[in-house]
C-alpha cells in the first residue's frame, strides 16, 4: 500500500504531506498531457501556399513501400543472410554501457573511432588517402549528396554526371537550383566532359560499377579525369556505392587515392553491405571543407545517433564487416550466376543482360525495339515480377529501352521462379 501510495504521489495523482493526509490531486496529470478533441482544429481545404524553389522543382520521390522481396528486386542485399543476432549484442551491449556523455550526443563529424575505423577500412580495401579528420559520418550517400549540394553549389551552377545515372543524385542537385549536363558513358565508364563543360563547378560518378550500367571505369580514364579536374577547377564527387561486391578481379584504385590535388570528395554507404534501414554512410573530404560539412550536419542534424555508431565501430573493429562481405560476395556471385543461366535458357532473343561483373543488379536491353521498359514494368508487376526500366536513369532522349534487374536479395529458386516469369511477360508482350 505504501509503495502504491508513493507511486501515485510520484506520478502526481496525489498530494501528500506529513500530518495532513493523502489527497487526489486537484489537476490530473492526464489531463495536462493530453489534448482535448474539441480544441483540435477541423480540418478543411488547405488555403493557397507559398512554395520555395526547392519545392517546385522537387518531383515526386517513390516513398518506400514494405513488400516482400521478390524476383527482380534492385537496389536491395541479401537483408536475411545479415547476422541481426550479432548486431543485436552489440547494439545492446552500446546501450548497456552507453555513458551520460553518449547519451547526450557526439561530434556532428561522426563518433570519433568510428571515423578512425572507416579511414582505415577505406584505406585498405579502397586505396583511400586520408586521415580519420576528413572522414565524416552521413545519412547515407544520399545524406553525402545533399551536404555537397547544399554546401558547394550555388543555384545556376553546372554539375556534370553520367547518362545514364543515378536519378537521386540528379534530383537531388536539381533541388539545389544547379544545372545538370549528362555525359555519355561508355565501356570504360563516363567519358572526360567537354570543352563546354569547362565551367562545370561539380562532377558527380560513379566510377567503382557505373549506376546504373554496372562498367568500371578505366585507370586511364579516371587519370584522365582528375587531370581534366585540376586543369578546369572542378571538384568530383566519387560515388564508391556497391563497391565491395566486385566478383572478378581486384578493384582499381579510388580516384580519390589517385588524385594529389584535394579535388576528390568519397562518398561510400553501409546501406547495401549491411542493411538499408541503418541509414549511415561517410564522406571523406579534403581537409579545409570539413568544418564547414561539420557545421552545416551539427545545424540541421547535430549529430547521426551515436549508439548505433558505436555498434557500427565494433562491427568494423571487430572483423565481422569484412566476415559479412565475404560471405554475401560469394552468395552475391552465386546468384548472378543462376540469373545468367536462367537467361540464356529462357530470355534468348527476349532480353540480353549486359556482362556484369560486380554489384547487386544489372541491366537487360530488351530485343524487341517496339517494348517500353516502362509497359514491360507495369506488365511484369501485374505477373508478380518486379523490374525496373533504365529509362528514368536518363537525363535526355533513352537510346535503347532496357530493365534493371536484382539479383543479389533474391533466393535462387525465386530467380528462376522469376525468370521464366519474365520470359512469358516477353513473349506475351512481343504478340
Ligand atoms: C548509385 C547510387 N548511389 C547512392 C545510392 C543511395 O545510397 P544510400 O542508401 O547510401 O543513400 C544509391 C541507391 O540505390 C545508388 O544507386
């Protein structure tokens, strides 16, 4: 009774003094905490708004949509093989032992042995120079992108990136008021921009395994580009997504390592290695832009959550980052490799897939030159297939109609499942 009467007193249902007696409060907690209905405002049509320029030039953005991952999802890892029981302990070991100064935050550049664990996984996996100070922990390369856009492009301002390429980053730098030039890619990635593109404030690439065609670009063309970079004053964003899934041969070296002139910003992610929904990735800057970045995250985020940081730093540390590439890099090539056969056996003359030899998906150009990708989508989607078309990765006009196809999330038996889908969605449409 006592212990009730105390609980009731702490949570302020009661009012309690010595020689007096316990009596119910006048005001309720309850009713400070919670709004009246009738206070609430009706809701009726919105009046006229003002709209910024970011607005009206943002388009709609697909939202996320939790479906069950089916054959030819893109853009997705293998989530089920992820060790969730492992990163469980060492998110709660964090939170156990989280101290008052965790608790209440961390550098706005990233938990500090986080940042010196990823200089030192970039520096041996990706031949990335630099110190754990330029390192600094963002929202994804999606995250990177929009400090970038904000912090060194002013409306009007030129940024060159690949045709075909990512749509996000385009978006994205649109938002920010800048000019997009495409340049063409072509086998041995995207090619040098031109002499009307010598004004260009920013090149955006994605030289590891170009999005969405999947090539690596050339050592001679990535020198080419850093000299093309120096020469006109350019900075590059090096985009390294997917990086870590390459199935054949080592990987180039980043431009970011080749470059000797502070030209290269190095975006990276954990989406696709480990899972999405962590939302962490890391920019490596030259040294005189990081306060800047420092700044601008510790305004508009302060900080990104410090205990899943920590949990990450051990994840790294402790050698399971390198276990789970492994890992997923052979099951990765594995499934590539079901894809392919169930191609040739049942897409010939229906859909060529382009040679791939990294990542988590690759393109198919379709035969017939009357399909949209955009109608095989929609006509896919109704046969329970999913694909994407290439088409909204272009800029300007599409020269070949063709889908983006995952691989890397999805079971072999639904590969195939999904291929001899697909071929009677071809064969269909093609009638
Ligand atoms: C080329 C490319 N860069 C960046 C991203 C976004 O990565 P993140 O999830 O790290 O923001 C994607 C997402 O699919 C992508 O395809």
């Amino acid at each position: 009774v006592v212990a009730a009467f105390a609980q009731l007193a702490a949570e302020c249902y009661l009012d309690a003094s010595v020689g007096s007696g316990s009596y119910v409060s006048a005001v309720l907690p309850d009713d400070l905490l919670q709004a009246r209905r009738s206070l609430r405002p009706a809701r009726g049509p919105s009046p006229p708004r003002h709209r910024s320029r970011v607005a009206t030039r943002l388009v709609a953005v697909p939202r996320f949509e939790p479906r069950p991952v089916r054959a030819f999802r893109a853009n997705a890892p293998a989530v089920h093989e992820f060790p969730t029981t492992l990163w469980a302990q060492l998110v709660a070991r964090r939170a156990r032992r989280a101290t008052a100064s965790q608790l209440l935050g961390t550098d706005p550049r990233g938990y500090p042995p986080l940042r010196a664990a990823i200089a030192d996984y970039l520096a041996a996996a990706r031949g990335v120079v630099a110190d754990p100070d330029q390192v600094v922990v963002v929202s994804g390369v999606l995250g990177a992108i929009d400090l970038v856009a904000r912090l060194l492009l002013d409306p009007g301002d030129r940024v060159c990136m690949e045709e075909p390429g990512y749509r996000g980053a385009a978006l994205l730098f649109e938002a920010a008021g800048a000019r997009v030039a495409r340049i063409a890619v072509d086998s041995e990635g995207m090619a040098v921009p031109g002499a009307r593109h010598r004004n260009a404030r920013l090149v955006y690439v994605t030289p590891a395994h170009q999005f969405p065609l999947g090539v690596a670009m050339s050592l001679p063309r990535r020198l080419a580009l850093l000299a093309w970079a120096r020469r006109t004053g350019a900075l590059v964003l090096e985009d390294d997504y997917d990086s870590e899934y390459r199935f054949v041969g080592s990987p180039l070296p980043s431009l970011q390592g080749l470059d000797r002139s502070g030209r290269v910003l190095f975006a990276g992610s954990f989406s696709k290695v480990m899972f999405p929904a962590l939302r962490l990735g890391y920019l490596v800057l030259p040294p005189d832009l990081v306060d800047r970045f420092a700044s601008l995250i510790a305004l508009v985020h302060r900080f990104l959550p410090p205990l899943e940081q920590a949990a990450l730093c051990d994840f790294l540390t402790l050698g399971h980052f390198g276990r789970h590439v492994r890992r997923t890099r052979q099951l990765y090539a594995q499934r590539l490799g079901v894809l392919a056969d169930g191609a040739a056996r049942h897409l010939g003359g229906l859909l060529e897939l382009a040679p791939t030899e990294a990542g988590l998906q690759t393109v198919g150009w379709l035969c017939d030159p009357a399909l949209t990708g955009a109608e095989v989508e929609r006509a896919a989607a109704a046969a329970g297939v999913e694909v994407a078309s290439v088409a909204p990765t272009y800029g300007g006009p599409v020269p070949r109609q063709g889908l983006v196809l995952g691989f890397a999330a999805i079971r072999e038996r639904e590969l195939r499942r999904g291929v001899e889908a697909l071929a009677r969605v071809l064969e269909r449409a093609r009638r």
